[in-house]
C-alpha cells in the first residue's frame, strides 16, 4: 500500500472522528436541556405558571425548546455564506465554542426564586445562542464528512456527523440516569441539575482541539482554486436553487418531528401522564439511542447500495406503519413494552436519517453547498421537531388521546416521503465544481455532456 494511500486514510478516518465528536458534543448540549425541560424546568424557571396551570407550563416548558428553532436558520445563512467563502473548518470549529459557552452558561443560571422574571428571560437568550449554533453546526460537519468520501461511499461517511445525534442523546440520558440514581430528588432538583451543563466545557475542549487536526475539505480546495469566479452565496442560492432549499426542508420533517417526540415528550408524557418512573423510562430512551444509532450507520451504508431515495423511503415506511401500534405500547404503561415501542421507532429514524448527509450534498453546487444544506435543515427542523413536542401536548390536552399526536406525525411522514420522491435519486452525482451547470441545475452521468 502506497503512502499515500496511507496518508488519504489516515486523514478520512480523522475527519469522521471530527465530524462525530463535534455533533456529538452539539446535540449533547441540546439534548440535556431538551430532556430536562421535560421534568425539571418549569419548578426551576416558570414556577408561578406552574403552581397556577402545570398544564400551560408544560406547553411553555416545550416551547422554550421549540424558541430556539427560530434562530437556526439565521445560524444557517451565517454560517453557510462563511463556510462557501472561507471554508467549512474554520466555521465548525466556531459553531462549537458558541455551542459551549450557551451551554455551561446555562448550568450557571439562577432561578426564578433567586433573581425573578430575569432567569427565564435569560434562559431564552442562551437558548437562541445554542439555536444560533446548531444552525451552522450540522451542514458542516455533513460536508467535511462526505466531501472527503470516496464517492461510492458518500452515504457511509455522510452517516457518521448524523450519529452524533444519537451519540449525545446517549450522552445526555446516559448521565442524567446516573445522577438521578446517585442523588436524592432534592438534591438534584437544587444543584445537581446543573452538572451536565457544566461538563460541556470539557467535551469542547476535547472536540475543538479534534476539529482543528482536520484538513480542509478537498471540494473548498478546488473552489479557492478558482478565487476569480467572485459569488455571494445566498443571493446565488436563492436564484438557482431554491427548489432544493425548499425540497430539503420538507425531506426533514417527519424524521425531526418524531425524533423530538422521543427527545423530550415520551419522557414527560410517560412520567406526568403515565405514572411511570423517571430513571427507567431513561434507561430506556438510552436503549433506543442504540438503536438509533444503529440504523442510522447502517442507512447511510445501505444508500451506497440501493440508492438515497430507497432507503429514506424505506424509513419513512417503517415511522408511518408504526406510529399507531407505538402508542398502543406505551400507553400500557409497561416500562418493557415502551422499550421496544421506542427501538423499533428508532430504526425507521436511522434509516431516514443515514442518508441525509450524502442526499442533501448532492442537491447543491459546491459554491453554495454549505448554505443551501444549513438553510433546508434549519427549515425542515422548524416545521418539523420545533414544536413537535409542543403540539403534542396541546393534541393531547385536546383530544384527550395519543392517537391524534400518531396520526400527526403519519402525515408529516407522507409530506416527507413524498418530498423524496419529488427529489429523485441523487447518488451518482458528481460533487465537484464542474458537477453542476451554470443555473444551479445537476449534471446527470450519461444525460448531460
């Protein structure tokens, strides 16, 4: 084997370990505020609202996960315009500290006893500061990953930035069931809660120093290259391609809908509605998080094999045929049946997530491929996971039934696959400069010269 050869390995395997620990530091940020919305924020923060009205305060609770899906897409233009002009590097290692200091901020706020009305004021800013973050955080790291892949293995590489998501989520659960096993429920409620913000500050210092080893994507290498053909990335963007924007954004709902049911409301609803205990239904959510995981390895390989729009409708299939049976389990009350009601979710959220990287890459011209994707995926996760957890609770405080929050994600579900479907298959598509003609429009192997 020659040494380059060795050295082109050695960098792949680099970028993946790049790209994995950096989403899996983000998400694990997210996911400690997400699921400690769900049974500890409202005493914390909103405690008048809570002593009037739980039920309001637990669709506030939500609400303030959902706030923070706003400022994605501004995350996203920011991001995406810097990353297509000066590089993808340089733009994740930047999306990382913000992420880090929104996120130990966070577990040194005061609460609503100690400094009023300020503490959720200001929980909400470091919020839009971690929403501002994931923004430009994900289109990144789904670029350095399958920019540098052999082109027949765009799917598999693409897959690891995306099992950063479960990853944190196994993080975050992880040492939340620890510290609620190890501490008495007043001691957690008092200042233990704030030990996994605080720990964020060393999982950035690990990441950021990972994220600086890495090589410059081979793709923004070839575009430097070319520094005369001046553009400005969004208004080119939305000239040429906004179909693609909009096609991404509605690609992602469904999936980011149902995974934020299991992010933060099948917590709640299990524990506040269910009577379940909390450290179980935690151990259980970390056991999906492996399945997850999983599947969504083995999404992204799979679209190297039958194609991006196969697999994701495959996944898509196995969310929509699942939802109704789902509930019937978890609604038993049995902490076993819930296991397996979220594992086998999961695997259709892996496999209509695996792919995600490789697809929405090969939807976009390099010169605009960073905002293009953050600018879909910012969208998509609003109309999908913003308010998912929102708007189940407000179905289930109206209609009294957990069928109406299954039939809610079985049509976001359609919307999604049907998005797929409008896409195409995208998998033998050039990434390169010269993969796309001049109206942003795909150069498609043995169609165009």
């Amino acid at each position: 084997m020659s040494n380059t050869v060795i050295n082109r390995r050695r960098e792949e395997r680099r970028v993946l370990a790049g790209t994995l620990v950096g989403t899996t530091i983000e998400w694990y940020d997210f996911f400690i505020f997400a699921q400690l919305t769900a049974t500890l924020l409202t005493p914390l923060f909103l405690a008048p609202v809570g002593e009037a009205n739980p039920g309001l305060a637990q669709i506030l609770s939500f609400a303030m996960i959902g706030i923070s899906f706003f400022f994605r897409p501004l995350g996203a233009v920011v991001a995406g315009n810097l990353g297509d002009r000066f590089g993808r590097k340089r733009v994740l290692v930047m999306t990382l500290i913000l992420m880090g200091v929104a996120t130990t901020l966070i577990g040194l706020l005061p609460t609503y006893a100690q400094i009023g009305i300020a503490a959720p004021i200001l929980l909400v800013l470091l919020r839009i500061l971690q929403g501002f973050s994931a923004g430009g955080e994900w289109g990144g790291a789904a670029l350095m990953s399958v920019e540098h892949a052999p082109n027949h293995r765009r799917g598999f590489f693409g897959s690891f930035p995306q099992i950063g998501v479960p990853l944190g989520m196994i993080l975050a659960t992880g040492l939340l069931f620890v510290l609620r096993i190890s501490m008495t429920p007043e001691q957690f409620q008092a200042w233990g809660w704030r030990i996994p913000f605080l720990l964020s500050v060393v999982l950035i210092l690990v990441g950021h120093f990972i994220r600086r080893a890495l090589e410059e994507s081979p793709v923004f290498q070839e575009l430097a290259e070319r520094k005369s053909e001046e553009h400005t990335p969004l208004r080119d963007l939305m000239r040429t391609n906004a179909k693609q924007v909009i096609q991404a954004a509605l690609i992602f709902i469904s999936n980011n809908a149902a995974g934020y049911l299991v992010i933060a409301f099948f917590i709640a609803y299990t524990t506040n509605v269910l009577g379940m205990e909390l450290a179980p239904v935690l151990l259980a959510t970390t056991i999906g998080s492996f399945g997850w995981l999983s599947f969504t390895l083995l999404g992204g390989w799979l679209s190297d094999k039958i194609g991006r729009r196969n697999t994701f409708v495959l996944g898509y299939g196995m969310i929509f045929v699942w939802m109704i049976p789902m509930f019937m389990l978890i609604d038993t009350g049995n902490i076993v049946l819930y296991t397996v009601a979220i594992f086998v979710l999961t695997m259709g959220l892996g496999l209509s997530y695996g792919p995600q990287s490789a697809m929405y890459a090969e939807m976009f011209p390099a010169h605009i491929r960073y905002s293009g994707i953050s600018i879909g995926y910012a969208i998509g996760a609003i109309l999908g996971g913003a308010f998912a957890a929102t708007v189940a609770q407000i179905l289930l405080e109206t209609t009294g039934s957990s069928t109406s929050i299954a039939i809610y994600i079985m049509v976001l579900t359609v919307i999604s696959a049907g998005a797929v479907l409008w896409v195409g298959e995208t998998r033998h598509r050039s990434l390169g400069v010269a993969g796309f003609h001049a109206d942003g429009t795909a150069k498609i192997p043995g169609v165009h010269p």
